[in-house]
C-alpha cells in the first residue's frame, strides 16, 4: 500500500484542476509524529486554487469522511494532517511484509528491461585497491537494487587488460622476473618488476621503445607476447576472485578492454565516415571545443587505440549485445571527464541511446591518514584489509559472545559486512576516511550494527515458543498501537521507497541509512516492550509478528547492499 498515492486519491476530487500524481508529489511523512502520519502542506495549491493554505487545509478537513484506514484528521498553520489509525496500519504493514517475504519491497518497474552496470573494473597486473573495493560495493548494491525494482541486470566488468601497460610488463618479466616468484606472489611480484621498470626507464629510455614494440606483438597476435599477456591476465584474475568470493559480489561478463581489440578498426571507420575524426600531429581526435571539453583521443601517433577508443567499442557492443534502456558506469570522480566526452563522442556518431548512458562517480576513500597509494605502487592491499576487519571481527565476537558455534563463518560474515556498509554509508560523492573504531562499532551507525539487530530478531523468535511463531495469522493489531510498535511500523513501511529513491538516485547509502533508522526503531521497541515476557498470548504473538516483519525487511535490505545477515553474531 502507498499511503501518498492512497490519500492522494482522496483528495484529488476535492481539489479542482489538481491531479492524484501532483498531490502524492506534495504529500510528506511529517518527521514529527505529532502532525500526524501524512501531511498535505497546502502552500502550493494556493495559488492555483485562489485560496489561503490555511482555508484549504480546513476544506479538506470539514470535507473528510469517515475512512476506516483514519482516525483523525487536522488543519494546522496551513497543513492538513493525517493520522492514521495504529492498527489499521499494523495490520496493513505487517501483513505485506509477512505475505511478501523475501520479495517485500521489491517492484516490477523495469518490465525486465536491461540495464548494464560497469562496475569494479580493475586493472591487471595491477593491485586490487581500495578505489577499485568501493566501485564493487557500490555496483554490486546497484546490480541488487534494479533488479529487485524489476530490471534485468547484466554486470560487466570492464577489466583494464589491454594497454602499453602489457609491452613495459613483458620486456620487464623477460629482464627480471622469475616464473615462480610470480606464481608464489602474484600480483605483488607483478607490480614490482613493473615499478622497476619504470625506475630503470628514467635512465634507460630506450627501454619504453623496446615496451612500445612488445605492445605491437601483442596487438598483432604474436605467439609468445599472447602467451605472457594470457598469463598475467589468469595470476591477475585468479587474486580478484579470491576479493569477489569473499565480497559475494558476481559479474554476468568479464569482457575487458582486449575484448575489443578486433573491434578497433570498425570504430575507426565509423568515426572518420561521419566526419568525427581529425588528425593532430600524427594522431587521430573528436574534437569536443564545442561543448567545452578537450578532444578525445582515438588513436596514438604510434597507431596504438586507446581507453577512449575501446570504451566507444564497449559501448557499441553492450547496446547491440543487450540492448539496454540504462548504462551505467560505476568508478571515481576523478574519470568525470573521460564519460562525459564518451556519451558526447556516441551522441554525435548519431546514437540517440547516449541519453541512457550515465556515470556514477564516487568520492575518494583514505584510511585514517595513511596515502592508498603512492607513484612507486605501494598501495593498502584490499585483502589484507578484509582480512584484518575479519580478524578484528573475531576478537571483538571473542569478547563478547565467546560461545558462538561457527565463529569464523560469522566473523567473515560481519567483518566483510562492516567494511561494505562503512562504503555506502555517506551519499557516494562523498570522500570517505576509513575508520577501524568507526567501521567494527556494533553500537554505531553500521554494518555490524545493523547485522547485530538483526540477529537480535532472530534470537527472539528463536526462544519463542515454536506454536507461536509458525503463523501470525490473526494476530492483532490493536496490540501494536503504542509509540514504539508504531515508531517501527512507520520506518518499516518506508522501506519500499526508499529502494525506490535509491534507484533512481542511484544511490545505495539510501537504503544502508534507513537500515539504521530500522534497526534504532526496532531497538527502542526491544527495550522498552516486553516480548518473550508478555503475559498476554495475544500480545505475544503480535509483538512476535513484528520482530518477524523487522527480521525479514533487515535482511532484505542488507541483501540489496550485498551484506550477508548471519542469525546469531
Ligand atoms: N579500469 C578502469 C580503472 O581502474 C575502470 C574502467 C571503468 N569502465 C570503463 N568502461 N571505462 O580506472
């Protein structure tokens, strides 16, 4: 039930010349339920209407008839209120959520239509930073949240495997590297011989040419740069697993930059048929001075394509490919540039599809002062930090609850949660410090807070008696009209818009914000009610149905930011 949309419809007919969808437009919760549950601020009507908001606050009120859903209804300093009756709503409330269960919150808005989330994308050979951690966390809650408001979403990750990168990673493999310090440290090793490459470069300069050339061999399909590249690809993807399976996150396409490659020429010609293509001193451009931003650089004067040119191929194959209604590029603000002249070069090659396409920029991330990363490629490996957020995790479940079964499942669990949910707990622009103290705080507004509430949840239902808890059919919902039910009720029914708001906004720090908003509701009710002890049965089984309702909207939500909701912590 949307009670905007609900009361929207009746007035609407009491409102002349002003439509159902404006009204519910206007429509507000109060943030203090003293002006009731819904409030109708008339201040914009009144102009269209000719009256003064006051006068149509006490129209609508002498108008109002008698409505089960109502127990009263007001006009104060040109409001209309609405108070809802508390049990009519609980009833309404907790019946949804319990009939919907899982899907609770969930809409068909997309009509199965496509939408293509670009997300994570690291680079290879490269480490898996931080940067790359918040681009995940974010696509991944994205990926959940269209499709449970009823899109299709199709991940890709746009891995960076292609590039000249590859050339000065070869010829410094073929000069330093030893096959089982690579296959022993991965990454690691990779990152160095390419750190030294660079160091060695700055005397030896003809060291870029001979990388410049490997480069050549690897676009050309010369066998043995083929072989190496596939190599540090498989080592690079083999560590980014290892992140995916312990983030839970899943991609439906790996089809990176080298995917494009035989894709190049097509997009060339294209640019230049349509008069998009000028040559610059050997190279080849989109000018873009027209609309204020410098050219987009298609083809090096050395003839090599570029990150430009293989995100114009992306962007042509995934339309062909999935046909989307939505594109969205998930990475740091700092590429602003590098998408706005992307889905300007794809509107003048005449695709009217490069409305659909959108970047979703993210803020900086550093950890309490410390840099994440330097020119020498010293940067906090994401691994080690998931792995001391578990092992923090651990100790800190050590201390409190030390009689926990499955503590390292757990502490996985809400270790991985903290860190996940510290990245989407501020709108995403936002540059972020990481905290430890501030991330693992069971008490603060976070991850293992709101898993914390949750596991309260089912910790009560637990110690019920099983006949109590395995209907709530015909519970009554008059036992839920005091202040701390209805504090509750009204935080659980806002869940469906706030999904809602974080699609279309594109922004799941919406949805982790209201799941503390939930989880502080639900622990003001926990104090001060009795469940388990209430002597009325009646009371129980209603007080019981709304710790379920709770249990199911926390995991819901947490589900769509990727965090699992393990039942005892
Ligand atoms: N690999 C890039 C990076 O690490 C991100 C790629 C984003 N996706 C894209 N289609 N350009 O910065």
């Amino acid at each position: 039930m949307n009670y905007k949309q609900w009361l929207a419809g009746q007035l609407t007919a009491k409102l002349e010349g002003i439509s159902q969808e404006a009204l519910a437009e206007l429509i507000e919760y109060p943030p203090n339920p003293q002006m009731g549950d819904l409030s109708l601020p008339c201040f914009k009507l009144s102009k269209q209407l000719r009256k003064a908001p006051q006068a149509i606050a006490e129209e609508l009120k002498a108008g109002w008839s008698d409505n089960a859903s109502v127990q009263r209804v007001d006009a104060v300093s040109g409001y209309f209120n609405v108070f809802l009756n508390p049990a009519v709503f609980a009833n309404e409330v907790v019946g949804e959520v319990l009939t919907r269960q899982d899907r609770y919150g969930s809409q068909e808005y997309g009509q199965g239509r496509n939408i293509v989330i670009d997300f994570s994308s690291p680079n290879i050979a490269k480490t898996f930073h931080i940067g790359h951690l918040r681009s995940t966390v974010i696509g991944n809650a994205l990926y959940n949240i269209f499709n449970f408001m009823g899109y299709n979403s199709v991940g890709v990750n746009h891995l960076g495997d292609w590039g000249t990168q590859f050339g000065k990673l070869i010829v410094a493999y073929k000069l330093w590297g030893d096959q089982a310090a690579v296959e022993a440290e991965g990454i690691d090793e990779l990152q160095r011989i390419y750190v030294k490459f660079h160091d060695e470069a700055d005397v030896k300069p003809e060291l870029e040419d001979e990388a410049r050339a490997w480069f050549v061999k690897l676009e050309q399909g010369d066998e043995e740069a083929h072989k190496l590249w596939r190599w540090f690809v498989d080592i690079s993807l083999k560590e980014f697993h290892k992140m995916y399976d312990l983030l839970g996150v899943k991609f439906d396409s790996y089809a990176g930059e080298s995917f494009y490659n035989d894709k190049m020429a097509e997009v060339l010609d294209e640019l230049k048929t349509k008069n998009l293509l000028e040559e610059d001193g050997g190279a080849l451009l989109v000018r873009l001075d027209d609309f204020n931003m410098p050219p987009a650089l298609m083809v090096k004067k050395d003839g090599g394509t570029l990150y430009h040119t293989r995100d114009v191929a992306a962007a042509k194959y995934r339309k062909n490919t999935y046909d989307f209604d939505k594109a969205v590029y998930v990475t740091d603000a700092g590429q602003s540039l590098h998408f706005n002249q992307l889905f300007k070069v794809i509107e003048l090659m005449g695709y009217d599809w490069s409305k659909q396409m959108q970047h979703v920029p993210f803020g900086k991330v550093s950890l309490e002062g410390a840099k994440l990363s330097t020119r020498k490629g010293k940067v906090v490996n994401l691994e080690d930090l998931l792995g001391k957020a578990i092992e923090k995790t651990r100790e800190i479940i050590e201390e409190k609850n030390p009689n926990l079964e499955n503590k390292d499942e757990v502490a996985r669990k809400v270790g991985v949660g903290a860190i996940i949910f510290n990245d989407l707990s501020n709108n995403r622009i936002k540059d972020i410090v990481f905290s430890w103290d501030e991330a693992l705080n069971f008490e603060g507004e976070t991850g293992p807070y709101v898993q914390y509430t949750h596991a309260r949840a089912c910790s009560v239902l637990s110690k019920a008696d099983p006949s109590e808890t395995q209907s709530f059919e015909g519970f009554d919902p008059k036992h839920l009209e005091n202040e701390e039910a209805q504090g509750v009720l009204r935080q659980m029914y806002l869940f469906k818009e706030r999904v809602e708001q974080a699609m279309h906004k594109l922004e799941p720090s919406i949805i982790s914000r209201y799941l503390v908003d939930l989880a502080q509701s639900f622990n003001r009710f926990y104090h001060e009610c009795k469940i388990l002890k209430a002597e009325d049965a009646e009371v129980r089984k209603a007080r019981l149905a709304l710790v379920e309702s709770v249990r199911i909207t926390l995991k819901n939500g947490l589900a769509l930011i990727g965090i699992e909701a393990p039942e005892k912590i």
